[in-house]
C-alpha cells in the first residue's frame, strides 16, 4: 500500500484525520494528487491533544532516532511556512528553547545529549527559570528545540490548507477492513455514523490511524498510551522557556497558556476521560 504518484482516477485514501493523515493528504495534494481523507472522528486525534514540544535533544534521544530527529527538526519551519501559505493561518511555531534542569553537574554531563546543549549552573539557571527549587542545582538549555500549538493552531492551519488544496473528506466513516487479493489493495470497507456499511475501491491508501493501526494490520507492533495534562493560564511571558523535566513537562503558548504534563498510562487502553491515576498523579 503506497501512495506513489499514479494515473489511476481513484484518489488516494487517507485513513486517518490526525496530524500524521492531515500533513501526507496536504503534501499529496500539493503534488497534483487526489486524495480522500477517511476519519472517524478527528478529535480524538493526538494532534488536538500533543503538547507540541519539538524536543530532540531535550528528550535525551540518542542513535538513530536522534538523527531522524535532527533532521525532522530542521525541516519543520519549511513545512510550517507551506501550511501557513496554503491556509492563511499561523501554525503556532516558536523557537522558545527547551531547559532541561538537573540536580548535579554529574548528572548534566551524563546527558546522553548534552554535547548539544549549553550547561547552566544554579545561577544561570534560575535566571532562566525564576522560582525554581533548590535541590536543581545545574541544567542544559538546548535554544534549538521549540514548540507548536498543534492544538489551537497547527491542526486549525492543517486542515483549511488540505481543503484549499481540494482534499475531500469524509468524516464519521471508521475502516472496518483492508480489502486485499494477493497481496494487492482493492480497496476498505467502512462504517458510517449510522452504522451503514459501504465499500470503498482503491489501489493507494495510506494507513494513519495511530494506535489503532494494528485494528487494521494486527501484525503492527502498536498499542495505546494513554497521557494526561492540565492547561494553566498564567499572565503572558510569565515563564519564557519550556521546561523539561523528570517526570513532567511546561509548555507555555504566547498568551500565557502553560500546558502541564503527562500520565503514561499503557493500561487504560482506548479509554475515553480521566482516569484515577491522571487524577491523583
């Protein structure tokens, strides 16, 4: 199943209206590609929900995954630009910085992406993060990491570019099946809001569906995490630089909107609301 260029007049589907389905329909679509994008309900997606951190370094990857990181993060402002020229609205991207605290130069230098990160003693530090307690000794701040409202901005952005591009939707319709003969894709069956069941044919898809790919291809090594927040709202420029921590995250938006996270839960699975352990952690 790829979504190669192709003469045939059937669309390419997209199944899946989360960020992921939203940004390969928009970049299909810029190259002349006709594209139906397939959701159930696109406000359970993560994008509406993701803190936005653009974290590469500060998250400590290392190998391989840092450098797809790197490379993501270097590309990101391009992208970006593409959807605000397309949809005519800010995605909420902002090259903030990310301070990671520590409670020992050891434990900084140990880092395993410390190269990439200027070291901050305890003075250095507290100018950057007023108020901090005192057991946070020294920190790294990593000023090419950022953040984006993916929330209240980019996915907003995201979707009025797929429409300006001709994307067409269809949306309360959920994959019930992949159709396949030999091996080959014919086409998804679906299910509508109403619980009518319809087919429809193609040769071209692309599988976006997040945790509940393995629905769709069991033998997909994916499962559900769940991660709870809160929001604060706090005067505007009260906290300047994201905050990555042991445990817990700050994100602050523009207008003084701190975004405070996260439970991972793998045992709540596909469960919808708060669960006990969100609500005393």
């Amino acid at each position: 199943m790829t979504a190669a260029c192709s003469s045939s007049s059937e669309p390419v589907l997209v199944l899946g209206g989360g960020l992921m389905g939203l940004a390969i329909a928009h970049q299909l679509a810029r190259k002349g590609i006709a594209v139906t994008v397939l959701s159930r309900r696109r406000s359970e997606a993560a994008g509406f929900v993701a803190a936005g951190m653009l974290a590469p370094h500060a998250e400590g990857l290392s190998g391989p995954l840092l450098q797809l990181g790197q490379l993501s993060l270097g590309r990101v402002p391009s992208w970006v630009a593409q959807i605000e020229a397309d949809s005519g609205l800010p995605c909420g991207l902002r090259s903030t910085g990310i301070v990671v605290p520590f409670r020992s130069d050891k434990e900084r230098d140990l880092y395993p992406t410390a190269a990439f990160g200027e070291p901050l003693d305890r003075e250095q530090l507290e100018q950057e993060l007023p108020g901090l307690a005192p057991e946070w000794s020294a920190g790294l701040l990593f000023s090419q990491d950022g953040q984006i409202d993916n929330r209240r901005q980019l996915m907003r952005a995201l979707e009025s570019a797929c429409v300006d591009r001709g994307v067409q939707f269809q949306e309360g319709v959920e994959v019930q099946e992949l159709l396949q003969n030999h091996g080959q894709l014919k086409g998804v069956r679906t299910r509508d809001s109403e619980g009518t069941l319809s087919t429809l044919s193609c040769s071209q898809a692309m599988l976006c569906s997040g945790a509940w790919s393995a629905q769709l291809l069991p033998e997909l090594q994916v499962f559900p995490v769940k991660g709870q927040m809160l929001s604060l709202q706090t005067p505007r420029g009260a906290l300047r630089r994201v905050i990555f921590g042991p445990g817990t995250y700050f994100v602050p938006r523009e207008d003084g909107l701190v975004v405070v996270g996260a439970t991972s839960e793998r045992n709540a699975g596909f469960n919808e609301g708060l669960t006990p352990q969100g609500q005393t952690t």
